[in-house]
C-alpha cells in the first residue's frame, strides 16, 4: 500500500489508551496495591500489558462471530477477572470494579496537552477509540485534552481495527479519508485507518517496529508527539 502524502490532511484522530492515555501510569498504581495484599509477586505492569492485549482480543470475537458489540468496559472487567484467574489471584467482582475504577489514577502521557494544543486549530481533532462514549467524553473533559471531540467504536457497532469504525470517523468529520491521519501508538491501529482510506501515523512510544505482512509503513512514523507535531506544523 503506497503511503500518503499528508499535505491535504485537514482533520486528525487520535488513539486514546496506549497513544493518549498512559495505562501502566493509570492502573499499575493500584494493581501494585492489590497484587501485594494478595501475595502475588508478579510484577504490576506486565499484568496490565497482558490485560491490555486480552481485551484487544477479546473486543474482537463478537465481530468474528457475527455478534452485537460489547460494551467495551464490560469487555475490560471480565477479562481482568479472566487474566486473575489465569494467574491463580483470587478477586471478587467489587476487587474488579475498583482496580478499573476508584484505584485507577486516569493519566495521560507528558506530551500531550502541549503538542495537541500546537495543533489545535490548524486541525479538526477527535479522539477515536474503542471506548464506550460516555466514558471518552468523560475521560476528554476531564482530563482536559485538547480536542474537538470524542468519536467511539461503539457509534460504529464494531470495534477496531474493523473498517467500519474507521468509516464512520470519516463519514462523521464529513471529509475524504485521505484528508484525515489518524495518529495511534499501535501498528494495527494504524493498519486498520489506512486499510479504511486514511493516512496513518505511528507514534512509536514502545520502541517496536512497525510491521504489516505485505511490507507497507506506515505514512509517518514519530517517537512521539512532539515530533508529530513539529512535523503537521510545518507542512
């Protein structure tokens, strides 16, 4: 797949959890707690990796299998029950309920008011994510992130990287594909958008490699988002 020349971008969409959001920085904290009290001497923040990339997997059955959506925090506590019991940790469902929520510090990554604010009105920018709407907005407004607005998988009946959630960012931005970059920290996110029509940017936070199996890049690649955008401004 040839890449994209990004001069006729006119909006962006942003990845939430992992690109925007810090997970380990939100939920180790209060894993580390409950993991000590229970005896566990794992470490806390390859358990939100694993839990991470569980509900990633588990978000996509109900597509696979023809299924309405599941709400996605739905989908995050019962594979946070799941991954306990893999682990042999004994919880109980209110010990589910306060590590996603009351023990949870919600914290975005140091770079992002700042470098979407340099952004902001050269740009039309969303969030779009897997999360349910209600809590993106809450977490958008709360957290005071930068943005136009909030645009959910759940409005699409899929999660990513399904095309149809990438088509109806583009559908409600009201632009061609091609005029929007979605920027994600995640290789198959990004995979997804431009599968969809858009351009994609890789926000390599993690220090991985960019990979797809027929060879394609993605259409830039950046460290981070100072980066991303020292690069949009100066097009």
């Amino acid at each position: 797949m040839p890449k994209l020349p990004l001069q006729p971008v006119r909006a962006i969409t942003f990845d939430m959890y992992g690109t925007l959001l810090d997970l380990e920085a939100t939920f180790a904290p209060g894993f580390a707690e409950f993991l000590k009290a229970k005896g566990y001497p794992g470490n806390a923040e390859e358990i939100v990796q694993a839990w991470e990339i569980a509900y990633l997997h588990e978000s996509n059955v109900d597509t696979l299998l023809g299924r309405p959506r599941t709400p996605f925090e739905v989908v995050r506590r019962l594979t946070l029950s799941q991954l306990f019991f893999k682990f042999k940790i004994k919880h109980t469902k209110d010990d589910i309920e306060q590590l996603v929520t009351t023990q949870a510090t919600p914290t975005l990554f140091p770079d992002v008011k700042e470098h979407l604010t340099r952004l902001k009105g050269k740009y039309r920018m969303s969030v779009l994510s897997n999360g349910d709407l209600a809590s993106l907005e809450g977490a958008v407004s709360g957290l005071g992130i930068p943005v136009d607005r909030a645009i959910s998988a759940e409005q699409a009946g899929y999660y990513k990287p399904h095309p149809g959630v990438y088509q109806h960012a583009i559908k409600e931005l009201g632009v061609p594909g091609e005029q929007v970059l979605h920027v994600a920290a995640h290789a198959w996110d990004i995979r997804g958008a431009r599968a969809a029509g858009m351009a994609g940017a890789y926000v390599n936070r993690y220090d991985l490699p960019y990979v797809d199996a027929d060879g394609s890049q993605s259409d830039l690649e950046v460290p981070g988002l100072a980066a991303l955008a020292d690069h949009l401004t100066s097009i």
